[in-house]
C-alpha cells in the first residue's frame, strides 16, 4: 500500500511540474525537453544493453529530432516585434462600459 500511495504522490508532482512547465515555457519547449529524454533514453539503452538501431530507426530518429529541434531554434532566432501602445489614447484607470444602456 505504501508503495501505492508514493507512486501516486510522485506522479502528482510530476503532472504539477508538467503544467507549470506548459504555462510558462510553452508547449514547444516542453516537447523539446521530454524528446531530448527519450532521445538521451534512446542513446543510453543502446550503448548500456547493446541495442542496435536499424538505419530506418536512426532515420526516423533523425527526421523527428531534427525537425523539433530545428522548428525550436528557427522559432527564437526570429523574434517577434513587439506591439506599439499609444498611451495617450487610452483611457487609464477609467472603467469603460461594455454594454450601452437604452
């Protein structure tokens, strides 16, 4: 029963990281971060149980790290400009109605 209780805790605290994780970073960097562990996964099982790969799966591997990657670095090396505001135009600290009353 204790080891019930503390598997459920650990997943709990997980799935809390993962959410603050998506809320602050982003959904791309949160993929970037659990593919480069399946990625470091991947490298570990192969080199420690001896593994192979096959050429399709080093491919495949290839084509989906390399286009998330890719997307991540191409998505900051562009920044966005950032929106003018006018000041003077709005109306500060005054409540604006929503709806006209007839």
């Amino acid at each position: 029963m204790y080891d019930i209780a503390l598997l459920s805790a650990v997943a709990t605290v997980g799935q809390f990281f993962i959410s603050y994780t998506i809320r602050t970073f982003g959904a791309l960097t949160f993929a970037t971060i659990m593919t480069t562990r399946q990625l470091v996964s991947i490298t570990i099982s192969g080199l420690w149980f001896s593994h192979p790969l096959s050429s399709a799966q080093w491919l495949g591997a290839v084509i989906v790290f390399g286009s998330l990657y890719s997307k991540s670095f191409f998505r900051n090396s562009a920044p966005k400009p950032l929106p003018s505001v006018d000041l003077q135009s709005r109306n500060l600290g005054e409540s604006i109605p929503l709806k006209e009353e007839a």
